[in-house]
C-alpha cells in the first residue's frame, strides 16, 4: 500500500541543519556532519551521478537509501528547499520522479533530464498531495523538506511514515524538525531499527 512518507538526518539533539544557516549555507555550521554517513554509499552516488573518487559502499545504510529511491514515485518539498537546492542539481536532479514545490508564487513547470519535474504548487498541502499520489501512481509520496513542509504534513494528519536518520553528534543549534508543533500529541510507534556506524535508522509509523 503505499504511504506519505519523510526521511531525514537528525543530530541527537534535534537539529537538521546546524547553527548560523543561511540561503548561501543552507546546513549551517558543521551541518555537513549529519550527511557524512551517505556520502560514501554507492546508492547515493549512482542517484547523484557520481562514479569515482570516493568509495562506492554497499552496506546496510546504502540499503536503507536504494529502499526510499525504489519505494518512491513522487516529491513534495518546500520552496526554500527548491531555491536552495537547485543550484546544485543540476541538469539531471537525483530525484527522477515528479517534484512538487509548495510556494505562494505562481511559476511555470520545469522538466529536467532523467524524469524529474518541479511543479509549483500554489494552492496548499492537499493539493500538492492529491497531484503527487495521481503522479505516483502505486508508489509512495516522500516529503523532502525542509522542517517547516514536514511540520505541516505532521499537523495535517498527512504523514503515515517517518524515518529518522540519527547522527550521533551534538550541535547545538540550528534548525529543530519537531519546533512549534502546537498541533496538540502525535503518536509515533516504532516499527523498524536499523544500527550501524556512524548513524541509527529508526522507522515510524504514524498513528491516525
């Protein structure tokens, strides 16, 4: 069946991003640290079209990756995520599925080489949803991010499934996922662990 689902890296005091970020340093001080564990894995590379340098890993985290790549059929994500990041997608996004952005500004479709679009979403969450389920068909519907795209599908009763990347790193600062949910208690119930170096997966289903 398929399900709304969101992944994300997380350092053990609750940020995703570090201290000071900014449109030029989206991940702020030290907020590299949380994505050190992918750079390696031979299913984030292949996705991001990188062949050399680096070692290719093929281990249980690259497994956990190739399963969200396989499992999903279209994007959702916040403007500021899209701004930020398109600069360095490129020609060929390591999405490869259709993207939907949320935004209050109105702006053509763009369509990118390897089956990945970004269509602008003016008109709310459910919206954007109702157009990313036609357009994944049986597959599920991932929430990319930032936070504050998370939040919202958290607080609507939108999400069914999320997977925290735990990094065992302290920062300090910065952005927090889990701020300002004023939504009233959402229940989380534990559904898979997946322990290796450098992070911890931990799988969540979201109770309705």
């Amino acid at each position: 069946m398929r399900k709304v689902t969101f992944d994300i890296s997380m350092s053990l005091d609750g940020y995703i991003t570090g201290p000071d970020n900014s449109s030029e340093h989206p991940l702020g001080e030290n907020g590299e640290m949380l994505h050190q564990w992918l750079y390696r894995l031979a299913s984030w590379r292949k996705r991001h079209g990188i062949s050399s340098g680096k070692i290719n890993k093929v281990n249980k985290d690259a497994k956990v990756v190739e399963e969200s790549f396989k499992s999903t059929g279209a994007v959702i994500m916040g403007r500021r995520m899209y701004d930020h990041g398109v600069k360095y997608w490129g020609d060929n996004p390591p999405f490869h599925v259709p993207v939907f952005v949320l935004t209050h500004e109105r702006k053509e479709k763009i369509v990118k080489e390897g089956a990945t679009s970004f269509t602008f979403v003016t008109d709310g969450i459910k919206s954007a949803l109702l157009q990313a389920k036609a357009a994944a068909g049986n597959k599920n519907v991932a929430i990319a991010g930032g936070a504050d795209t998370a939040r919202q599908f958290m607080k609507a009763g939108l999400l069914d499934e999320m997977q925290i990347h735990f990094v065992p790193i302290l920062l300090g600062g910065g952005i927090r996922l889990f701020d300002r949910l004023d939504s009233g208690p959402i229940t989380l119930k534990r559904n898979r662990v997946i322990e290796s170096t450098g992070v911890t997966h931990i799988r969540f289903r979201v109770s309705k």
